[in-house]
C-alpha cells in the first residue's frame, strides 16, 4: 500500500516528494485474525462429529438392548421347557436332575431379566422422556419372573412321588406367552 506524500522543506523551495511504504505485519500463529474466518466451519464440524457420534451411541445401545431382549426370550422358552417337562414326567430316577434343571434355568431367566431391567433404566434421556411421555421406564419383567418361579415351583413341585400334572403345565405355557408378549411390548414401547 503505497501512497505519495508531498512534503515542504523550507530553504528548498521545489517541494520533494517522498513515497512512504507501510509493509502488513507478519501474521503469527497466534493472531486471533487469522483463524476467524475457519471458526464457522470447525464449529459446524464439531457439532457434526458430536451429533453422528450421539446417534452411534443410540444405535449401539438399541442393539445391545434388543440382544439383551432375545437372550430373555430364549432363556424364558428354556426355562419354560424345562418346567413343563419337569411337571409332566412320570416318578423315575431323572425326575430329581429334571427338577434341579428346571430350577437352574428359571434363575439364569431371573438373572437375564435383572440384567435387562438395569440397562433399559439407564439413561437420562429414558428419565426424561419417561417425564413427559406415557411409556415405561424400563423392561421390567422382574415381577413376572416372580409370578412364573411361583407357578412353575408350588408345592407339589419338588415331590418325587408325584403324578405328573398336564394343567400346570398348560398354565406354565399361558403365562409364558403372556411374558413374551410384554417383553416385546415393553420393548417397542421404549424403541419404537
């Protein structure tokens, strides 16, 4: 940036003109100036990096809760299984090693369940959609856990002298296809 400036020396009497050159400073790398113009860009580019990593974080945990899911489905079927079997087998030398099967597996399907329950209660977006929506809070079939251990282990359950029973059996099987109903339910509730 050059501009000519006329200046009058007095014994002279021709004006001289002398051209001052004003150079730019050099910019430092810590010159807030510079960086201005990329500030809108990073900016943009954080947001992004941050809202896809959120929506990864969403989708992973829908997969880990929707495999949670099925693992309490399959070992509720198990667990199912094993009690009508238990139930329905005549007085022989399995019946003490069929009853402590059934048993086993109506524990791993009241773990598998517990499990289920403390990871879709985590969150606090749960919480709060929990606050303004009408959905529940979390998979909890705990309860039913409770209701089919009761059912399937009354009384005469543990009876190795027992005649084998078809209607607590056909119990067992209605209140299990009621729990696999609500797992489901209670799943698209919360994800759907």
């Amino acid at each position: 940036m050059t501009q000519p400036v006329t200046i009058n020396i007095a014994p002279s009497t021709q004006p001289q003109t002398i051209a001052v050159q004003l150079e730019p400073r050099p910019t430092a790398w810590t010159d807030l100036a510079l960086y201005a113009p990329t500030l809108p860009g990073v900016v943009v580019a954080v947001l992004g990096l941050w809202v896809a990593h959120r929506f990864a974080q969403i989708r992973d945990r829908r997969k880990e809760v929707l495999e949670l899911k099925e693992l309490a489905k399959s070992s509720l079927v198990e667990a199912t299984e094993a009690c009508t079997a238990a139930w329905l087998d005549a007085a022989d030398d399995d019946r003490p090693a069929k009853l402590m099967a059934a048993k086993r597996k109506l524990q791993t399907f009241g773990i598998t369940a517990t499990d289920l329950k403390r990871k879709t209660k985590q969150g606090v977006a749960t919480h709060l959609r929990h606050l303004f929506f009408d959905c529940p809070l979390a998979i909890d079939i705990v309860n039913d856990v409770g209701r089919l251990r009761n059912l399937a282990t009354n009384d005469p359950f543990d009876d190795l002298e027992r005649e084998p029973d078809r209607d607590k059996a056909e119990d067992i099987s209605a209140l299990t296809t009621e729990i696999l109903a609500r797992i489901d339910l209670l799943f698209h509730q919360l994800y759907d």
